[in-house]
C-alpha cells in the first residue's frame, strides 16, 4: 500500500499500517513527536461495536463492515449499511450482545 503525506503534515507510523497525522509545532501533551501520545492496542477489546452483514440465507456472517469504539459511529455504520445493503441481514453488536437488528424486507 502506498501512502502519500504532504510534506506539511508530519506523520508517524504506528505499525500494521496506521499512520498518526500530526499538526506543525509543539505537542500540546509535551512528549516528543516520535513517541506517539497512546498506544496502538494490541486485541483490540477497546472496540466493542461492530456491524456484521449476514449472507443470504442468514446462516452466518459473511461481512464485519465496522469496528468501532464509539455507540453513534457503530451506528452511523449500521444505518449505512442497511441503505447499502437493504436485502440482507445486517446486526450491530456490542461485545457479544445484539444492539439492532434489520431482517432486509418482508417478502
């Protein structure tokens, strides 16, 4: 993959592809720009929301189209994703419960 940086906007590489775009000038939380303000998480189980797109006969996921560590982003992609998809089985979980579910239209 390659990646293009303005050469205005300095960019730190996280590792596994992710970028950390940084404003010009001093940090405002001190630490020296190539020491990354957080660390990446290694599990991921700071991201508890994540919308599935189910396969046709609704047996099993076929799709995760979002992860995401916030309630209105999960959402927002969930919304999307039944205007993408409004034939198909589309879930938005929070860890192992289902938050919404759209069953596509009743024939």
């Amino acid at each position: 993959m390659r990646v293009n940086v303005s050469r205005s906007l300095p960019a730190t590489s996280l590792g596994g592809g992710l970028w950390r775009l940084e404003p010009p000038g001093d940090r405002e939380d001190g630490l020296p720009r190539g020491i990354p303000s957080r660390s990446v998480p290694a599990d991921r189980d700071d991201l508890p929301y994540k919308v599935e797109i189910w396969n046709e006969s609704g047996a099993s996921v076929e799709q995760i189209v979002a992860i995401t560590a916030n309630a209105s982003i999960g959402y927002a992609a969930y919304y999307a994703a039944t205007r993408e998809y409004p034939d198909r089985h589309i879930t938005l979980r929070h860890k192992n419960s289902v938050v919404a579910r759209w069953s596509g239209p009743q024939h």
